[in-house]
C-alpha cells in the first residue's frame, strides 16, 4: 500500500506555484499535444506534405521540431528541479546510482526504438502516408507497448533520483501521465491508418 502520509511529506517539498516547475509542466503536456494535432492534420489534408513537396520531407521537418522541443521540455525539467529542494536522504551514492541505472535502461528503450523504427516511423510516418511493412515485433517491442514513451519517462525518473528531486519526481508522474493520455489517443487512430490499408490490400 502506498503510504500516503509519506507521499504528503515527500511532495509537501514541491512548490506548485513556482513559475519554473509551471513552465515545466506546460511543456511536457504541450508536446505530444502538439505533435497529435499536427499529425492529424497532416493526414486529414496532407498540407505539411504539399508545402515541403514530399511526405518524407515534411515527416522530417515535423521531427525536427519535435526533438527541439523535447530538449526545451528536458531543459524546463532540469531548470524546475534545480529550484527546489532536494531531499536530503536520497542526497547520497545508492540513489545517484540507482537513478543512474534506470535512465540508462530508459535511453536503451527509447535508441532501441528508434533503431527499430527508423526516422519516419518514430516521428508519426504513418500519418504522413509512410506506411510500415508490418508491425514491429523486435526488442524492445517484444518487451513492452510504446517503449520510446517509457524509456522517456524513465530516464526522467533517474534524472530526478540522481537530483534527489521531489519535484523531478512530481514532473516525471506529469510526463507518465501525457504520454498515458497520448497513447490512448494515438494507439486506435493508427490502428485505423493499417486498417485501412489492409482493407485497400485485400480488395485489390
């Protein structure tokens, strides 16, 4: 059971109202947001493609723009950590290690997935007409669903345990919770995108 009093004593150390931790929040819940109203977009009306003059093209602007904002989001979190206190027992080796390790096993999720995706199939392709031969089943898909959003959310969580951060650790459950909302946002729209192309494929 999760003690709740504890839980109070940790996050009584969080200042919600601070701007930085603010900013910091608006970022994170800004970017998938972002990224799923101009995918759909995108797909709807094709107009990112048309204006780049390819699919491809405009996939890769797309993710380009992405990764600025998840260095903006990363840089927010940091500077929102940096402002608040940190708790003085987790201030020590095992929980810098600790931390350590789990970012480590966060950035293999996400550059695994990545390998296995490719760039287009990373930063939404498929809403772009890029279409995956078939579904990707190898590591870390073998493991778990959405491994890049997981192994993001983790290295978040090791980066706020190597800070000794409440408030990283409040910020990481913020990301845990955008990501929760995106995938169950993404997950049946995309499903629809193969579906249709399966239904194209038969009746041909």
């Amino acid at each position: 059971q999760v003690d709740v009093a504890a839980m109070v004593r940790l996050f009584g150390y969080v200042d919600v109202t601070d701007t930085g931790f603010i900013v910091a929040v608006l970022s994170i819940a800004f970017n998938p947001f972002f990224w799923n109203v101009v995918a759909r977009w995108e797909h709807k009306t094709r107009a990112l493609s048309q204006v780049f003059g390819s699919p491809h093209a405009a996939c890769y602007c797309l993710g380009a723009v992405i990764l600025v904002l998840n260095c903006v989001r990363s840089h927010c979190f940091t500077e929102a950590m940096k402002s608040q206190p940190k708790v003085e027992g987790w201030d020590c080796h095992w929980a810098y290690y600790s931390g350590l390790a789990i970012s480590a096993v966060g950035t293999l999720f996400v550059i695994s997935s990545f390998l296995a995706l490719g760039f287009t199939g990373t930063f939404l392709g498929d809403y772009f007409g890029i279409l995956m031969e078939e579904k990707v089943t190898s590591f870390p898909f073998s493991v778990l669903d959405n491994p890049m959003y997981w192994g993001s959310t983790a290295i978040y969580l090791g980066w706020s345990l190597m800070h000794a951060s409440p408030a990283g650790l409040l910020l990481t459950a913020v990301v845990a919770i955008s990501y929760t909302i995106a995938v169950l946002y993404e997950g049946p729209f995309t499903e629809e995108i193969y579906r249709r192309k399966q239904k194209g494929v038969k009746s041909k």
